[in-house]
C-alpha cells in the first residue's frame, strides 16, 4: 500500500494532499495545474517535498521529521511520462535494458527477452524510437518502466501524444499488460473521464493542489461530493439550491421559484443541506409526451446538437438550461425536436446527486 501525506508550496502554489492506494489502477483526475504531475514527481523523488511523509509497503521513502529522504535510483518506481522519454540514440533492446545496469550480462539479456515477448516487438530489438508508431513507443516506454520490477507505477497521461483511432486499442493493451504482469499499486494521471473509467479500479479527484474525493469509480462518477469534483467528472447540469426539506418520500430540493421542486432520495450520511442539485446528462430524459409522476416539468427546447450517435437537447426549466443526451436507446428518440418547442424533462430522482459547493 502507498500512504502519503505531503506539502509542497511552488510560488503561489500550495500542494497539500493526503492519500492512500492499494495495489491495482487509481486514476487521478484534475484540471490543468492543481498538482496531479508534480504528485508523481514527489513519489518517484524528482521532487523533494518540503514537508510530509511517503511510504510503500512499510518503507519510508520520505519522511521530513527524521530527514529521510531516498533517491529517485533507490526508490522502486517504474514512470511513464507523457511523451515516453525514449532515449533517440539508443535501440528498443538498450531503452528496455537502461534500468538495468549492474546485473550480469546473461540475466540482462534473458529479462529483455521476456519484456519483448510481452510487448510483442521481439523482431524490433534493434531499431531506434524514430522507427517506432507512437503505440509501439508506449510500449517499450512500459517495458523499460516494468523491467525493474517496481513497487510504484507511475502513468503520467500515457495517451494523450497518441492519434483517437488508436486510443482505445491501446488502452485496452497496456490494461492487460499490468493486470497480467503487476500486482504494485499504479497511479494513473488523466484528463479523461470515461478513460479513467475503463481503466481504474478508483479514483482521486485533485483540485487546487488538493484530493477533493476518493472512492471507487463508480461511485466517484454517480456521486460527487462537490460542484468542483461534478465539473471534473463531467456531470454538465449543476444548479444552486435554494432550500432543502427531508420528506417520508425523500428530499425535497427547490431549485427556482417556490413551484420549482424535485424529490430526490436522502443520502444517509451526507452533509444537510446541500448547496447544488446536479444530473448527469444521460440520466436526464426528455419527452414530448407527459409522464405521470413528480419529478417531470414542462420545459422548452432551447437548442438541438447533432453528433454522429447522439443528439445534445438543451431544454429550459426553473430558469436553467439542462443539457440531455438522446441516443439510440432512448424510447423517444424517434421523437424530432426543434428550437421553441415544449417538451417534458424526466428527472429521477434515484439519480438526482446531491452536492455541496
């Protein structure tokens, strides 16, 4: 297990976090500048933090109040950066080896061999990164990373340099590359969403240098505690509450006007009242044809999005704009809408998040 606790001020930047993770894939979400890359520099010891502690499996790798502090070479971490970092004069066969100085010949040469069965580019040992696709670099980057046997790995947004088309393939490649070959623990570092989703078995959400949230994915992307880790996850409908009562039936949420209420479910636990109501936009439903039940309120379309599997209907109600996705699954989705026309919005209330600010 990886615990850690850490401060770190950067000029006007202050890291401060708190967290632990178990062996498997945590992704850590975030937007640009609130610390997720100089985390992994603080765990790989790029970075000496000013103050905290870091251990893995019961070893300190820094702790500022005895003044431990291991190097980057004694610390067993294996770093995808961004842009692969491959050595351009060295082969396939020499980058995957580079971690690997000191051992006899034979056992450098027996662990190569393996790590290019693994990545299956044994017939490319000897070229150079500039003969490689960008697929095949993130390979050997992830060779050359796992050869030493980490305790730590460390995934710093290892897609982000590739073509879409290619995204997915590969992500479904380096998944069963470390569920098969790894038992460490693996931080991955991403922008995306439905990636760390496929990806991770959980998640952190940073914000201004901060873990704003952490769980299992699923309930991360369902329940955001807050509006910031909502934005960060993508839930696009978050509106100000203007007051909140629990009822038999569950919370009633006013959002507008008096008129203006949904009932959500109560969240046992959570903090009371909450300060903003949000829906994801597929869990929000949109009809020409009203529905007999509390939570579907007349509204106007106030524009139509088409993509290439889903349309975006925007639709007015309490005074906000919701934003739904009407796909092929949708039971009305043979319905045509057009810019003024009155429809009906379907909240569930099963999938009415409850947040605060």
């Amino acid at each position: 297990m990886l615990d850690v606790t850490i401060q770190s001020s950067y000029s006007s930047f202050h890291l401060d976090i708190t967290f632990q993770a178990q062996p498997g894939i945590t992704g850590i979400l975030g937007p640009s500048g609130c610390g997720k890359t100089m985390t992994l520099q603080s765990l790989a010891g790029i970075i000496k933090p000013e103050n905290g502690k870091i251990s893995m499996d019961k070893q300190t790798w820094f702790d500022k109040s005895d003044r431990t502090f291991w190097k980057p070479q004694k610390r067993k971490v294996g770093y995808l950066f961004q842009n692969y970092a491959l050595f351009p004069h060295l082969t396939v066969e020499q980058n995957i080896a580079f971690g690997l100085k000191g051992l006899p010949k034979h056992e450098i040469e027996k662990k190569v061999k393996r790590w290019l069965g693994i990545i299956q580019l044994e017939g490319f040992k000897n070229r150079y990164p500039s003969k490689l696709s960008g697929g095949q670099q993130q390979r050997v980057a992830l060779a050359r990373s796992m050869i030493t046997e980490p305790q730590l790995l460390l995934l710093d947004e290892p897609f982000s340099a590739l073509d879409q088309h290619i995204r997915h393939s590969l992500e479904e490649d380096l998944k069963h590359l470390i569920d098969d070959t790894f038992r460490g623990v693996v931080l991955l570092v991403t922008h995306n969403i439905e990636e760390a989703y496929r990806m991770c078995d959980s998640i952190m959400l940073f914000n201004d240098g901060k873990v704003i949230q952490q769980g299992n994915r699923k309930q991360i992307l369902q329940y955001p505690r807050s509006k910031k880790a909502a934005e960060i996850v993508g839930c696009e409908n978050v509106v100000p509450i203007v007051g909140a009562r629990k009822k038999v039936e569950g919370t009633e949420i006013l959002i507008g006007k008096s008129s203006d209420t949904l009932i959500c479910e109560t969240i046992e636990g959570s903090d009371f009242p909450p300060t903003y109501l949000g829906i994801h936009n597929h869990h929000l439903s949109v009809s020409k044809e009203k529905i007999k039940d509390d939570n579907v309120k007349s509204a106007t379309v106030i524009k139509v999005i088409e993509g290439i599997t889903r349309r975006t209907i925007i639709a007015e109600y309490a005074g906000f704009h919701w934003r739904v996705d009407h796909n092929e699954q949708s039971r009305y989705d043979k319905e045509i809408y057009k810019e003024g026309d009155s429809c009906y919005l379907l909240f569930p209330e099963e999938k009415l998040i409850l947040m605060n600010g």
